[in-house]
C-alpha cells in the first residue's frame, strides 16, 4: 500500500492511498461470496451460482464497491497511522480507479486533530478566593427560612391589592379588541411584585378589589417569545378573585424550634453560618481550581477546526434537550418558550463550546508531556462512585459499561480529571 498526504486550509488533509490490485482481487472474492450468499437468482440456492451468472444479475460494480467496504476499513486505518493523523471528522472519500485487475486508487479527505502547544501549566499564580461570610449573609438565610415558616392570610373584606399581596385573577387580553390564543386564565395565581408577568401588568393590579374588574394596559417587548405580539399594545381584562396577605413570624427562639432541632436562635444562627462557612469554602475551591486550568488554557496556543466545535455544540445541545425531558419538556417547546431557535442558541454555546475543546486538548497534552496515566485503581475508584450516586452496586456498573462499550469514555473521563487534579495540586501557592 503506498499513502501520500496533502494538507490543505483548516486541518483539513487530503490521503491518497493506494492498494495492489492483488488485495482488490482478494476483497472482490470475499465480495462475490458475501453478495452470491443474499441474492436470489432463478435455478440456484443462495450461495452456488457461479460468479458469472451473479455478476450478470447485481453487476460487476456491485462486487467491486462491496469489495471496496472491505478493504477500507483495514487500509484508511493503516493509512492514518502511516501518517499519525488523528482524524476527528469522518473521512470524506473521492474514487479514483475502482476497476478489476488494477490497483485500487481513492482519496480521502479528513480534519486532523490539531496539536495544542503548552504554555505554562505549573506554579500558576492565580487571586484565590477564600469564600468568607458575613453577619449580613447569615441575617439573609434566617429571612429566607423565616419565609418558609410564614402562614398565607386571607385580607379583610373590602381590602385592597397592596404591593406584595398574593392573587387569584381572571384575566383575557385583547390586541385590537380581538382576543389572542393564550392571553386568558382563570383563577391563575400571581405574586404581586414577582415580575412575572408583562412589565407594568402587575403595577396596575394594585389598589383594585375583590370581584373588581380592571382594564390592564400593557406592550409586549419587541422581543416576546410570540413574534405575533411582540412590540403590540394589549388590554388584559383582569377581575381579582382573591387577596391573601403574608404573615411572617417572628425571629426568635420559638422560630428557631419551628424551623429546626434547636431550641434558640443563638443556636441556629451558628448553624447556619457553619452550613454557609462550609458551602463557601467548596464554592471558592471549585472557583479557584476553575481559573488555574484556565489560566493554563489561556497560556496554550491551538488552531481549532471549526468542525470540532460545531461538534461540541451539538452535544451540549443534546445534553440540553435529555435535561429538559427529565423536565417534562420537549426541546422544541423549550426553545419556544425562551424564544430562541436552533441557529440562536446554536450561537450562544459556541463560545462555550470553544473553550470546552480547548481545555479538552490541553488536558490530553498535559497527560503526554507528564506521562500521566489511568491506573486500574483509578477505574474502581470512579465506578465506585458512580454506583454510590445511581443506587448500585460497583459490579452493575461495571457491567452497563461493558455492555455499552463505554470503557474507553471513562477511563478519558478519568484521565481528564486526573490531568486537571495534576495542574491544580502544582499551582503556586
């Protein structure tokens, strides 16, 4: 087999292998075989006519492209370690001669990998933060548990919306005194203050009372999700069914019971600012060893194919889609309710995604240079913890991998993270 290799613009490299017409006639056998042993032809069993009466009856081509899906797979994957090409698109394949008794002559046409130069990736200096918290911090976690305690109080009769009231409302709106599909609820529950509605729609609720009707007048934003309404002006027919009023308790040792095992407040303000020390402190390592790998991405330099990140969104954009099904929802409703299409959210990840490949290629070129490498205690150690967060045994785990063939994802997952550890542990100080 001789392989010769150009390179052309964007990592692109275009292969031109050849293969002895001995190899095709060895491949064209097996061919003739495999193809003789599925076709029906009138007076023979499958499998025993000869191999002219085959060829007259599916064509010599047939046999000579089955041929070829022979040999390609063995000679393009001798050809790219000829070349230490590592493709990370599928190869795009151009025949040149495809004929009995002569070398087999094809181009194939790939994106190769490209190779990420290292800049410095040890002793990096980076700002550290050391997730502190405050009195004010621990006052806000109090307010919010207090919150949690408070009762929902029906208002007085004849009382008015006040500006953190909770409603019922029955509302229909109108855009040129014609009702759209979707402006009309019924006894739909609003926060009032909670924005949750149209800017200006909730404003306009205040002061009204139970059973009264109010007109609402309101414009959609000219970038509402429904391209029908945006930038139009609406009247929402609106009638308050029902005013409730919070009544939050107060902070004091009784709440303290209430709201926990402690039986003061002194007792649970220590609590809480223990439980915030705690999630500080992982917050600001995990944001610390953030920015010393992406320092390091940073100090890397690397061309990268646009084809490696249009595939890098096209998985987040799948990992979104199975996120928001667990969810109940489907993609496309997804998109319709956040008002974006495929192109739009396509554009928003790409920069996302670019990061995300870089930092991939420089942990894989951290792990060669340092020779770090994925021990088995390291796989036991991962499925451990995997069959711990699923509910499982190590051995199930063990077995869904093996039966998926998602043996060599984990041990790149592991040896992503063992990379990633490396850089961190050898930041400075």
């Amino acid at each position: 087999m001789k392989v010769t290799a150009e390179k052309i613009d964007n990592q692109q490299v275009v292969l031109e292998i050849e293969v002895p017409a001995a190899e095709l006639d060895k491949a064209s056998d097996r061919a003739f075989k495999k193809i003789a042993g599925k076709v029906n032809i009138p007076g023979f069993r499958k499998g025993k006519a000869p191999r002219k009466i085959v060829e007259q009856h599916v064509g010599k081509q047939a046999i000579l492209d089955e041929a070829f899906e022979i040999v390609f797979p063995q000679v393009y994957g001798e050809a790219l370690e000829d070349q230490k090409i590592d493709p990370v698109t599928r190869p795009s394949v151009e025949m040149v001669t495809l004929e009995a008794g002569k070398d087999l002559v094809f181009k194939v046409t790939v994106t190769e990998k490209p190779e990420l130069k290292l800049g410095d990736y040890k002793g990096l200096k980076i700002e550290k933060k050391t997730g502190e918290v405050s009195d004010d911090d621990v006052q806000q976690q109090l307010v919010r548990m207090l919150d949690r305690q408070a009762d929902m109080v029906e208002a007085e009769e004849g009382a008015a919306v006040q500006a953190s009231s909770f409603i019922t409302l029955d509302f229909k709106g109108f855009v040129n005194d014609e009702a759209f599909p979707g402006g009309e609820g019924k006894d739909y529950p609003l926060q009032i203050g909670s924005h949750s509605f149209i800017p200006g729609f909730e404003e306009q609720l205040i002061g009204a009372k139970v059973g009264e009707e109010k007109d609402v007048n309101v414009t959609f934003p000219q970038e509402y999700h429904a391209a029908e309404l945006a930038g139009k002006e609406a009247v929402f027919k609106c009638t308050v069914r029902s005013i409730k009023e919070k009544v939050v308790p107060a902070m004091d040792d009784e709440f303290a019971k209430k709201a926990s095992t402690f039986q003061t407040l002194d007792e649970l303000k220590a609590d809480v600012r223990s439980k915030l020390e705690k999630s500080a402190a992982e917050q600001a390592d995990r944001e610390n060893r953030d920015a010393v790998l992406q320092l390091a991405s940073d100090n890397a330099t690397v061309e990268i194919p646009d084809v490696m990140v249009d595939n890098r969104v096209t998985s987040m954009i799948q990992e979104l889609g199975m996120r928001v099904e667990q969810q109940g929802m489907k993609l496309e409703q997804y998109l319709q309710y956040t008002g974006m299409d495929m192109a739009k959210i396509r554009e928003n990840y790409r920069e996302a995604a670019a990061k995300n490949v870089k930092m991939d290629l420089l942990l894989e070129q951290v792990a060669k240079a340092e020779e770090i490498k994925v021990e088995a205690a390291d796989l036991d150690a991962e499925v451990e913890a995997m069959a711990k967060t699923y509910g499982a045994t190590p051995e199930q785990v063990k077995k869904i991998i093996a039966q998926q063939g998602r043996l060599g994802d984990l041990a790149a997952t592991v040896l992503r993270r063992k990379t990633a550890q490396f850089i961190v542990d050898n930041a400075a100080e």
